[in-house]
C-alpha cells in the first residue's frame, strides 16, 4: 500500500515493498515515482495517465504495470487506486498494489498451452469434439469439414445426437442414458450422420473422459470420416455374399486351398460328394481325399478300378509341377476323390492359382465335376462298339461307314473283297477302286451324284483288287443325318457277286449261241410248254 501526493511524489509505502521489488522504504520515500526508475517506459506513461485521473477525481481498478525490481527482474502489479480528499479537494492518490507475477506467467503459459492446443486441434487429421457438462464448448475444422456446419452452429446445438439420422437416434439416446445410468461410456462406436447439406456420413466415434472422482468434468470424441470405407465393405460384404452363393450353389465341388496344398474351404457340392462334414475337412491336405495309394478300389460307376501309387504320384507331380507352377493353371485334368465309404468317384478337375499382389502363388482353387455318368455312357458306348464291331465283321458282306466325307470303320469283309487293310481303304477314296475299264462310266455316277446331290440305292462294279485281280461288287448305300436334308453319316454295303456275274455272262453266251443255232436252221422249230402252249418258233 503506498500513497502519492498531488507533485507524484511517494509520501508513504508499507513494508511489502521490500518483498515485492527488493527496495526499503527509505530508498523509496519521499521520491517522485516518475524519477526511481521502477516502472518500465510503457508502464510509466500508463501509471503517470491514471496518476492525473485519480488526482482529477476519478477511481482506476485493477490497472497492471510492469515494475522493475531491484535485482532488475520485471515484476507484474495490478494496482488500484483511489484520490484521498480533504475539504473537497484531491489531496493524494492512495493505491494497493498486488503481486500477480505468478498468476500472469501462468496465465501465459496457460494461453500458450491452449494456442498450442488449439493448432494441434485444428491439423490433426481427425475431428476433435470436446464437452463439457454435456454440452459441446470446443469442435476443430476438421468436424465442420465433416458435418458441413460451422463451429459456432454446432456449438449452439449443443448436443451431438442432433446430427444422428433419425433411424439410429433412439438408439444413440439409449446408449447415453445408460451410460449416464452406470457411468460407463463406450469406448469406440459407428453412427450414421446427416450433413448440414443433406447427405450423409459415416463416423467412427472414439470417447475419452476427464474425471474428477466421480464426477466427469469432460468428454473427448475423435471423430474419423469411414464413409468410403463403410460404403468400400459393403461392396466388399456384398461381393462376398456373391461369391459365397456362387461357391456354395455351384453343382460342381469347389476346394480351396493354401500354397502347401492344406484345406482352407470346401462347398456343399463336396461335401455332399464324398460324404464329410466340413470339421472332417478343413485344415486336412487334399491329397487325403485323392486315389493316389495302390490298390484295388469299387467306383461309383460300378467297376473295379486298380490303381497303382507311384504311377499316380507320378502324373500328379506332372500336372502340378510342370503345369500348374509353370502356367497358373491346370484344365480338364480327370482322376479319382475318395469318397468317406472308401468308395472312388471319377471327376474332371479345373484347377486355378490363387495369387497375391507380387504376383506368387498363395493357394489354388480346384473345381471338380463329378463324371461318373459320362464315365457310365463311355462305357457304355465301348461295350456298344464292341458289340457292333463283333456284328459287322461277323456279317458276309463288306461295309463301310463314312462321317462328313471321310472312312471311320471298314470291316474285316471289306478287306477281304479288296485285298487291301482295313487301315489302307480308310485312307482310300471308294471311286479310286473302280477297274479302269468302267473309268467313263465311273464319271458318269460320280458327275451325276455331284449335280443332283443323289446317291443311287445301289450299282454294281467291276473294281481292281490290290493283287491287280479283278472283282466284280455290289455297292448298296443309305445315309443318316443329325438334322434334316444334311448328310451326316453314309453307309456302303459291299457284295462279292464276281462269280454271279460269270455264271450270268455264261448263260447269256450259252442263250445266244442257243439262238443262234435255232434261227439258222433249215427245218422249221417249235419249242411248247408240256400244255402244248407255244413259248417259240424260229
């Protein structure tokens, strides 16, 4: 406490001085304070002002200078002060200072502290909102980035479950009073939000709370923008879901499995194929459920399958070494599953490689059909043709059978009329075996086949035999056809009639000579029937 007189002279000062800036009173007292050098320029001329209001009358609160201590250190005062009056008129300046060099500097520390919070808030990446007593005080330009509103418009709602879209507000509103009931507040959740524009956005919410015992003085929320990677997961989850569909409505059974060939999943169809459950085959090699041991095994098909191990190994390794590893892939590669029951089912494998981002094989993905009704009309089909072969090389006639203009069979009769092999006349052309005497006639036929698109029933020919030997044949044809009017098949029935046809050659030249003779008689012939019906006379 210290008083002035009207000339700014300091008359009298309390003992703190000495405390406060390090002076005793008589290094102060009586001195004109504008003259002890205790007050820094700026501070002076602010204290030298409010000297002249005190003494004109006025009061000044709580005004601050700097002061120079005695050790030349700055000191903060805040001084107020008040004009001393006696007979009406100001007399003194009667003033209390107090040392409030430790509140400023913390006061500066502290706007520090919040500047230096406040440029962190404001570039970190995410949102930033703080509450306190459940009201919003302080969000960063990334929330308004986010909602679209400014800081002062969300400030004035005061509360976050406003921005909520409304078919998840009941349910952020039960998730506060519940935490408001336990005190217990979740530390991380998802919500949907509505901009100021209308569009929505989805936001990872992250909660942080500053106690006070019991007592929550504030509440921190990180806020990250996820919409791209909400809307990402569910292109993701959807693309999931149709391939899982795609996988698990597939007819043909998928397996799936890591780079060393270990199980990771299989659909239905495989399951329902060999009979396991999805526990008896996860994580197990594939190669369990492969016939690649030796021994006898029963197939689906109903035969007796023997199988030798090192050879199917061998071309197991084959396919995958030098064709999977190499290519990526492996298609239509047939072998035999082990069913539970040990039963073999026989299946056309498709085989793909699973590949990272560097391009490595990590897996593969193997689709099986189950072939056992090919393998069933295969056999079938064999069985048939063996039957027809039987048949058509126990028959007396030679055949042929033609498919799009080119010989697939030729039976043993065939050769033997020819004298050439079976494998010669099916590379041969049937015209190149007629004798070259009936050369224009063969043009002809062929001319005629070639203008009309008509094939005769049937001709007969004299054809050169391989031994040179000639053979005189009976050619008779029919056709089949896989759609209407377009040949598809052609069938040549070959008949030996050489030796007919000498005996018809002879029995012309016997009948002619017969002629002859009757004609060139002299006496007059009659030939009759035993009825006396006359057949001829000459």
């Amino acid at each position: 406490i210290y008083s002035v007189n009207s000339n700014f002279v300091i008359t009298r000062i309390s003992p703190s001085i000495e405390k406060f800036l390090g002076y005793t009173m008589a290094e102060v007292t009586p001195k004109p304070f504008t003259e002890l050098n205790m007050l820094t320029s700026d501070s002076l001329v602010k204290a030298y002002s409010d000297a002249k209001r005190v003494l004109s009358g006025e009061r000044v609160d709580s005004a601050e200078y700097e002061f120079i201590a005695k050790d030349g250190s700055i000191k903060i005062g805040e001084v107020s002060s008040a004009p001393l009056f006696e007979e009406g008129k100001v007399i003194a300046i009667i003033s209390v200072a107090r040392d409030v060099t430790e509140r400023k500097k913390a006061q500066g520390e502290l706007a520090e502290s919040e500047e230096r919070f406040r440029t962190m808030a404001e570039n970190i990446m995410d949102g930033l909102v703080i509450a306190e007593g459940g009201e919003i005080v302080f969000v960063n330009n990334k929330v308004t980035e986010i909602t679209g509103y400014s800081a002062d418009e969300i400030i004035a709602r005061r509360k976050g479950i406003d921005f909520v879209v409304p078919e998840q507000r009941a349910q952020m509103e039960h998730i506060q009073q519940e935490a408001l009931k336990t005190g217990v507040y979740p530390q991380h959740m998802e919500v949907w939000i509505t901009r100021k524009d209308g569009k929505r956005r989805c936001i990872s919410k992250q909660f942080s709370l500053n106690r006070k015992g019991d007592t929550i003085e504030a509440g921190y929320e990180i806020i990250t923008d996820i919409t791209e990677r909400k809307r990402a997961e569910d292109q993701l989850r959807e693309a999931s879901d149709f391939l899982n569909n795609v996988i698990e409505s597939s007819l043909d059974s998928i397996l799936i499995t890591d780079y060393s060939g270990f199980v990771k999943r299989v659909n239905k169809a495989f399951l329902d194929l060999l009979g396991y459950t999805q526990e008896e085959v996860i994580g197990k090699h594939a190669t369990e459920y492969t016939a690649f041991s030796s021994g006898t095994y029963t197939a689906v098909t109903g035969e007796e399958i023997s199988l030798i191990e090192e050879e199917q190994y061998s071309d197991a390794q084959k396919k995958i070494y030098d064709v999977f590893y190499k290519e990526g892939k492996i298609s239509n590669w047939e072998y035999y599953l082990v069913r539970k029951d040990g039963m073999i089912v026989p299946v056309e494998q498709n085989m793909i490689a699973l590949r990272n981002e560097k391009g490595e094989i990590i897996g593969a993905v193997g689709i099986a059909r189950d072939i056992t009704e090919r393998k069933v009309a295969q056999g079938a089909l064999i069985k048939s043709e063996e039957r027809f072969r039987t048949m058509a090389d126990s028959i007396t006639n030679g055949l042929i059978i033609m498919e799009e203009g080119k010989s697939v069979y030729v039976n043993k009769r065939a050769s033997e009329i020819t004298g050439y092999s079976q494998e010669e006349l099916m590379k041969m052309w049937g015209p190149d075996l007629v004798d070259e005497e009936d050369e224009e006639w063969k043009n002809e036929v062929v001319s005629e086949i070639h203008k009309t698109g008509d094939w005769p029933e049937q001709i007969d020919t004299w054809i050169s035999r391989k031994d040179g030997s000639k053979c005189c044949v009976n050619l008779r044809f029919s056709f089949s056809s896989k759609v209407p009017g377009d040949i598809y098949a052609g069938y040549v029935v070959i008949t030996d009639i050489t030796e007919s046809k000498l005996a018809e050659d002879k029995l012309r030249d016997t009948n002619s000579f017969l002629d002859n003779v009757i004609e060139s008689s002299l006496d007059s012939i009659v030939v009759s029937d035993n009825k006396g019906k006359l057949h001829r006379v000459n």
